[in-house]
C-alpha cells in the first residue's frame, strides 16, 4: 500500500492498522502528515483505543496539552481499568501541573495495582536523573503521603533534595530514612548516602562514622569502599587509603575510580612507574572513555614525560572534544614544554567558547603570572575570583600577583582567606609558607611548611623550597 495523502482519502476500515503504523513511524519527521491519519482514523472509528493513545501522546510531545487532555479524558471513558493509561494521564497530569488530577489518578492506580507504588517510585527517580527536579519531588511527595515511613522513599527523597543543594532538609530526610531503616531491619544503603552527604559538607568525622557502619553491612561495597578511600586521602591517611584500594582493585581489576585514586595516590608518592602503570590499565580497560587517557596524561605530565602526556590528551580530545580540563592541561602542557605561543592559542580559543570557566581562568591566569605579566594575570584572577569568593587556589594567586606589587597588607589577607576556604591543598599552604617567609613572619611560615608536608609528605616542591628558606633564615639573608 502506498501512504498518501491521495491514498488516505480512501482509506477503510480494514486498513487501520497499516495506517496507524506508519503514522507511529513518521510522527518525528512529517508531523503534518502523521496528524492527518491519525484524526482519519479517528473519523472512520472514534473509539479505536490505539490511536487515540498514540494521538493523545503526539499532541502532548508538540505541547498541546489542552487537545492531548481531552484525548486522554476520552480513552478513560472508554477503558476505566486499564492501569497502563491511568498511569500514563497521570503522568501527563504532572507535566502541565494538573496535580489535583494526577494525585486522584495515582491514589486510584495503588488500589488498583498491586506493583503502582515501585512504578511510581521508577518515575521520581527517573525523572530525578533526567534533571527534571520539580516533577520528581511532586512524585516523592505524593508517595510520603501516601507510605509516610518507608526508608527507601526518604532515602530517595533525600537524595534529591542533596542534589538541589538543600542540605538540611536532605539531612532530616536521611535521619528519618535511617530510623525507619532500623525499625525494619532492612538493607538498604542509606549510611552511604548520608556519609556522601556529610563528607560533601566536610563534616568528615561523621561522615567517616557512616562510612563504617555502611561497610559493616557489606564489607565488599565498592562505592563504599571508594568514597571512604576519598575520605581517608582528605585526612591524609595515605597508607590507609593504598590498602583500601589494593582490595578494591581485587575484587575488580578495572574499577575505573580506583584505578583513578590509586594513580593519583602513587604519583603523590613519586611512585611514577607505577602509577604510570595504574593509568595504563585504566585506558586498557575503557579504551574509548576519554577520562581514562586524561588522566594517563596527567600521570605523564607529573613525571615529566611531558611529549607521552601531549599524545595522550591529543587522544583524550579526540574522544571528547569538549573537556575543558583536557584542553587546560593540554595548554598547561605545551607552556611547560616552553611553546608558549602554541599555550596561548589555545587558552584564548577556549576562553572564546567557555569565557567563565573557573579551570581556565585559573591556569591562564597563573601562566600569565609565570610570564611575569602580573596586570593581565590580576584581570583575569580578579574576574574569577568575583566569580567564585571561595576560589582558594585563585585567591592564593591573587595574594602572589599583590605580593609582586608591593601590596603585602593586602596580599597576607588573601593568602590567610585562601587557607580558611582551602585547607586541603597543600599547594596553598606552600605559597603561603613562602609569602610568610618573603616577609620575615617565619612562625607562620613554619607552620604552613609543616601543614603542607602533612599533606604532601614526600613532595619534592615543599622539601626544597623549605631547604631554601632555612638556608636563607640561617644566613640572615
């Protein structure tokens, strides 16, 4: 049968079905088209279930809630105990904000179904992953009054609200999540989540506390194990963490966050072989996911291998031409190869098309500053940091650019903000040990000397330039 518009003037009875699948077919690419058979067939049967759901769902893509509801009123008269489409209008009711409908078509749908509450739970947490937060949070809510202690709604409740930044109300949610958790004696994960929570907010101890009692459950949970991994490296429990991982990557030899920690973790022990290796069996293991040959290249680049991590983020780029921190590191690269004009090509290329990215801000900044063009590295810095108060590497800079201006008063109220919003990057505490040298107060600088080597004990950077300031001290120089 050909399907035209001259054929479908003679359409028939018998020929529905050929029609209302081709209809279904072209929906995406001949609108116009599709919407005819469908209100032919409608015309020639005005009951025909099929295609009026089909039509009802054509409407409500192209936006015209007002024709996709009737349509939808109309299959409900027609097909009262048909769950599928209860469900479906009810969904439909929450996209345009018809809530009154769609908490009565759902509270119908649990009497009716035995498994409603697991597809509408499927529904938030979907919708939750789509990004479309509003519709979600109606799900998880409607479902808290209608199970007001089931664990797994607040957990996933409060999951939500985490991700929109709520953070208190997250946390009662967890807390009810857990009580009613241990009333039922049930396992799921929810210590895990609300150690992510407590960690995220740099409550580390506590966060730590949950991570145990998690791993207590399931001594082998693998996001478990590698987010307490993540916490000990914060701590600087480095040995901890390196026995943690050596169990993980036991277990499964190609866990992509392990193999990524561990990397990072040998190169802070100048372990560059084998992290080097770490890395490698990361690319071997995802050969098309472009983080695996980033971070090889920045393993290279820590061990100045600096051609071997070009190749590397080359490749990296290939696969996703949109990392901005591929594209920093690449430029980063090239300045430390000393093709400086090659850097800047591509800092200024992509600082066209991501102008307010807080990674190339940053490092455009900071090879500014090496250049000795100390204004233009401020400009930049200073647009960062207005950008993001909190920036403790970008306000760290900034306190250096100062510093080399002669504004020192100024310079010391930025390094001590960059340490109070930082206080984990022992790179911060070195610049500041060396400003506190610069300006003869060499009790504070022994004190960032000794914190930055609790975080980064055997780093060559902190134990040579602590070397010089002694010799500098001792010689009153």
């Amino acid at each position: 049968m050909e399907f035209d518009k001259k054929q479908l003037a003679k359409m028939e009875d018998d020929d529905i079905a050929l029609w209302g699948e081709y209809a279904d077919k072209i929906t995406a690419t001949d609108k116009e088209f599709a919407e005819q058979i469908y209100q032919k067939i409608l015309t020639i049967d005005g009951e025909h279930t099929t295609a009026l759901s089909n039509y009802a769902i054509f409407l409500q893509d192209l936006g015209r809630y007002k024709e996709a509801k009737l349509i939808y009123t109309r299959l409900l008269q027609l097909e009262k105990d048909n769950t599928n489409l209860t469900f479906r209008y009810g969904a439909f009711c929450v996209v345009v904000g018809d809530l009154e409908t769609a908490d009565k078509l759902f509270t119908k749908l649990l009497d009716q179904e035995l498994l409603a509450a697991e597809r509408l739970m499927d529904k938030a947490n979907e919708l939750a992953e789509l990004g479309k937060y509003r519709d979600a949070e109606w799900y998880y809510r409607f479902m808290m009054r209608q199970i007001p202690d089931d664990p797994f709604i607040l957990n996933n409740y409060a999951l939500l609200l985490a991700d929109l930044g709520r953070f208190e109300e997250a946390e009662n949610y967890f807390k009810k999540a857990l009580f009613e958790n241990d009333e039922l004696g049930s396992d799921i994960s929810i210590e895990f989540n609300y150690g992510n929570l407590l960690f995220l907010l740099d409550r580390i101890e506590e966060a730590e506390w949950y991570y145990d009692k998690a791993l207590a459950k399931d001594p082998k949970d693998l996001p478990a194990l590698n987010n307490y991994v993540l916490l000990l490296v914060r701590k600087g429990e480095f040995p901890k963490a390196e026995g943690i991982l050596k169990r993980i990557l036991a277990v499964n030899p190609a866990d992509m966050i392990a193999l990524q920690t561990y990397s990072n973790l040998l190169v802070r022990s100048k372990k560059y072989e084998e992290a080097i290796h770490c890395a490698q069996t990361l690319v071997d293991s995802y050969p098309n996911f472009a983080p695996a040959y980033y971070q090889l290249a920045s393993v290279l680049a820590d061990s100045d291998r600096l051609e071997g991590a070009l190749a590397m983020l080359d490749k990296s780029i290939e696969i996703d031409p949109t990392s901005v921190e591929t594209i920093t590191l690449k430029a980063v690269t090239l300045a430390d190869m000393d093709k400086y004009e090659e850097s800047q090509k591509i800092f200024e290329k992509a600082l066209l098309e991501y102008p307010n990215d807080p990674i190339l801000r940053y490092h455009y900044a900071a090879m500014l500053f090496d250049w000795e063009r100390y204004d233009d590295a401020e400009r930049w810095i200073v647009a960062l940091i207005d950008q993001d108060p909190e920036h403790g590497e970008g306000l760290s800079l900034l306190g250096s650019i100062l510093k080399q201006q002669g504004k020192v008063y100024e310079a010391r109220m930025l390094f001590e903000r960059s340490l109070e919003k930082d206080p984990h990057n022992p790179d911060i505490w070195l610049q500041a040990a060396t400003f506190f040298h610069d300006t003869r107060d060499y009790v504070e600088s022994d004190k960032c000397f000794e914190k930055a080597l609790e975080l980064s004990p055997e780093d060559d950077r902190i134990l040579e330039e602590k070397d010089r300031c002694t010799k500098e001290r001792s010689s009153g120089k």
